[in-house]
C-alpha cells in the first residue's frame, strides 16, 4: 500500500504539493502545519515538450512520496500501456489520470485528416486498473453554472469511478458551494473514494495570467480580479495565503481527505501558508465561511460564480426528432437477431478483402453518415452509446463524457457547444441518462481507424 493510500485509510488529512517539471529536485516538506505532505508532478503544463513527471521523479528523494500525473492529450492507448510499464518499473504507484487541456501544438483538420485526439482518463483509468498495482486518481470539475454541463461532469464522474478511480482530485476553484455539492454527490451514492480539492494562493498576478490566457476550467470572476486588485494597491497581498489557509481547513471540515495544493513551491511560501492555518486552526467551520466571506467581500453568495450562471435549456425539437430517427434506424438495422445475422453473412465474404470493394464499402458509408452526423470513419462506431451524437465532432475526440474545460456550455475551443452538453441535455428529454453514467466505452485503436464500422459490427456480433 502506498503511504498516500495509508493516509486515506487512517482518515489522516493529506496535502499533495504540486510541482512542474522545472521544479527538479527542489526541497521538499515532509509535513505541513502538520499535515503529512506528498508530491504530485504534473503533466505538460507549460508546454507540449515538458519533461516527463516519470522523469522528474528521479530527481526527488526516495523517501517522498509521489503521485505521477498522465494526460491523454495527444496519445494513445499505446502510449499509456507503455507509461504503465516504465511506472511499474520504477515503483511509483499513485496515479493522477487526466484526459488534459489543449495542447498548445493542437490540430483539427476540418476534413477529418491529421486530427489530433486525446486518451480519455476513463479508458486510461479502465486499462491502469487491467494492469494492477496502482492507487488511481482521476480529475473531476464540479465549477460547471449551466445545467447540462454540470450534469455531463457529474455522469462522467459515475464513470469514472466505475472504471476503477480510487481518489478524486477536484479543479482549482474557489467556489464552497460547489465543492460541498461534490462531497454531497459522493455522500449520497455511497461512493468510497477520497476526494481532495484543489486549492492555490491566488494572488492577482495570477488570476490576471489565467483570464488573460483563458486557462480552461477554472473560474475568475471580474468581483475576484477588484477584491484582488485593491489588495495589492493596500499591499494586503498576505490575504492570498489567509485564504488559501482557510480554504483548507473547511476542507478538512466538510469531509476531503486533503487538497491539492498548487503554485506553493517555495520555503518561503510554504511557511506563510503554514502560520496562517495554524492561525485559523481552531476555528469552527461557521468562523471560517465567515472569515472566507469578508476576504472575498461576499454579499450576495454570486460573487465568485460567473454573471450567467444556473442557466438551462431543453434540447430543439429538431434534435429530439433526429434522435428517434436514428435509435429507430439503430435497432432496426444493427441490434435486431435478424440484421446481425444478415450482416454477418454478408461481411464474411472475402469480397470485402479486396481493396476496391474495401474502399467502396469506406466511402459508402463516410457519405452516408458524414453530413448526418460527423462521421470520419474511425471504424468503431460508438453512436449508439452517445445517443447518436458522434464523438469524432468533439475536438479532442472523447467518447465517454466532457473535459473539465467547458465554460457555459462552451467547448474549451471556442467555436461551438459541448458535444456532451448537447448529450446530458438530450438524454435527461429522452430517459436515457443511465446511458452516459453507466456504458464505458473502449478507446479506439489507431488499427481500427480508416476502416468499416459496420463491416467490424456485424463481423464481431452473431446472428
């Protein structure tokens, strides 16, 4: 069992210091205001070509423990069985699996070439757990303010820890509301895993570097970046460390089993950190919302959540009427015993082995279901599992629910809605959001690309 795991099963408050790849070999705590520290190193951050945190784990001590990050942006499934082998190798044990923010190199050929897709943290979870030998951590983002986002991150969280998730690790946020609605989720589906928030001292430089460059995910509000400003006009910038203190310690009252602290690297940082939770120590929970409130000036209980939040909407009825089409269609052609047995018998034929008949077979299909749904031929059709809305539109190509980068319902591109809000909105319609919390959908292998979906279907079902 790793010493993280130990923590977590002798309820011992935990802080996981996060550090970037440039921080190698830097000193670490063993302990903070008494809570036992462990390291967690984090995945591309400042750039696509960052040093592996694998890698970089070789530069601490032995003795710390340490939580290797993995982001799926821009590989394989391949990649990771390869990175479960150099982990297992090594003796690292505790994993923080993320499907990942843009790569800063993304592409997104519009004609469906030179795409570029992300491992999903659910598929990676799935296959981490195959392997055995792991303590996984997964990301969860419960800042979502529009209803079906909020609803496509919490179905994907079923999912995720269906898949094996051992420890959640929430985004960075400074929203109590929601996180105590996280720890509630958990609570009330009886679900055992640990959760952990992730918590920074926020400091206007910072929040000014995260609005400027759009960090995905993480909420700044334009009440936050005045309350901020006027701070650092009064020289009250300590108050950035006072919160986080405070943060921490409703944390610890409302049930984590620890935080996830980042952008506290430094001796000097660290120690006024710890001398103001040891300050606030003894505070009950009411004195810390209290405290919490009037640093942040917090009147009305909306300051700290974006100006259009808790909007909702139903799905067109353009979009209801094209799902009963295509689930009639579905069941008719692909799930009857008669289809499967018609299609099997067809595909079989070595006909389909020559590679003119292949291509038509390709290009039949491509067209037929191209300008309906998106189709770019991945030859797994996984549409049936995501209420016929085709995960190959997604940027990031991520079948079992969204990254944690949406705003508003908006992807982390900028240039259309979620896939998955446009999923949760149309499953809650229809009855049908058992289907996005409960089907794992495999990850496609890059061999199966550029090949027959149906072909494939029929071949690996019998009549």
């Amino acid at each position: 069992m790793s010493q993280l795991a130990s923590h977590f099963k002798h309820n011992q408050f935990c802080i996981l210091l996060e550090y970037l790849s440039s921080a190698k070999g830097i000193a670490v705590p063993m302990s903070l205001a008494e809570f036992p520290c462990a390291i967690t190193l984090a995945d591309r951050v400042h750039a696509d070509s960052d040093l592996p945190p694998l890698e970089c784990a070789k530069t601490f001590p032995s003795s710390v423990e340490k939580i290797i990050h993995y982001s799926g942006k821009g590989r394989d499934i391949t990649d990771f069985e390869t990175f479960l082998k150099l982990t297992q190798a090594s003796g690292q044990r505790n994993l923080l699996l993320l499907t990942g923010d843009k790569l800063k190199g993304h592409t997104n050929g519009q004609d469906g070439t030179n795409r570029t897709r992300y491992l999903e943290s659910v598929n990676a979870v799935m296959a981490a757990k195959c392997y055995g030998g792991f303590h996984i951590g997964v990301a969860f983002n419960p800042f979502k303010y529009a209803e079906a986002e909020r609803d496509a991150q919490y179905l994907k969280l079923h999912k995720k820890i269906k898949a094996g998730a051992d420890f959640i690790v929430t985004q960075l946020g400074y929203d109590m509301e929601a996180l105590k609605q996280a720890k509630a989720f958990l609570n009330r589906h009886r679900y055992p895993q640990n959760i952990l928030a992730c918590v920074m001292p926020l400091s206007l430089a910072r929040a000014n570097f995260m609005v400027k460059h759009k960090i995905a995910g993480i909420v700044i509000t334009p009440h936050m970046l005045r309350v901020l400003a006027q701070e650092e006009q009064d020289g009250r910038t300590e108050n950035a460390y006072k919160r986080c203190a405070i943060q921490i310690l409703m944390c610890k009252y409302l049930g984590f089993a620890g935080v996830h602290l980042s952008a506290c690297h430094k001796p000097e940082e660290q120690k006024l950190l710890e001398k103001y939770i040891e300050q606030y120590r003894h505070y009950g929970l009411q004195e810390l919302e209290a405290l919490w409130n009037a640093l942040w000036q917090v009147e009305t209980k909306k300051e700290l959540v974006p100006q259009l939040a808790y909007y909702s909407r139903q799905p067109s009825s353009s979009q209801l009427i094209k799902y009963q089409q295509l689930h009639f269609m579905h069941k008719a052609l692909f799930e009857s015993k008669i289809a499967k047995g018609v299609g099997h018998f067809i595909f079989k034929a070595s006909l389909w082995e020559n590679t003119p008949a292949a291509k038509a077979l390709l290009k039949t299909e491509f067209i037929s279901k191209q300008g309906v749904v998106g189709c770019e031929s991945c030859g797994q059709c996984r549409l049936g599992d995501t209420l016929y809305i085709c995960p190959e539109t997604c940027p990031k190509g991520l079948a079992n629910g969204p990254c944690g980068g949406t705003t508003l319902d908006r992807c982390e591109f900028g240039d259309r809605e979620c896939i998955h809000s446009v999923k949760a909105r149309l499953a809650k319609a229809v009855g049908q959001t058992d289907v996005l919390k409960e089907k794992l959908i495999p990850t496609v292998p890059i061999e199966v690309r550029g090949t027959s979906s149906w072909k494939n279907w029929y071949l690996a079902t019998e009549a």
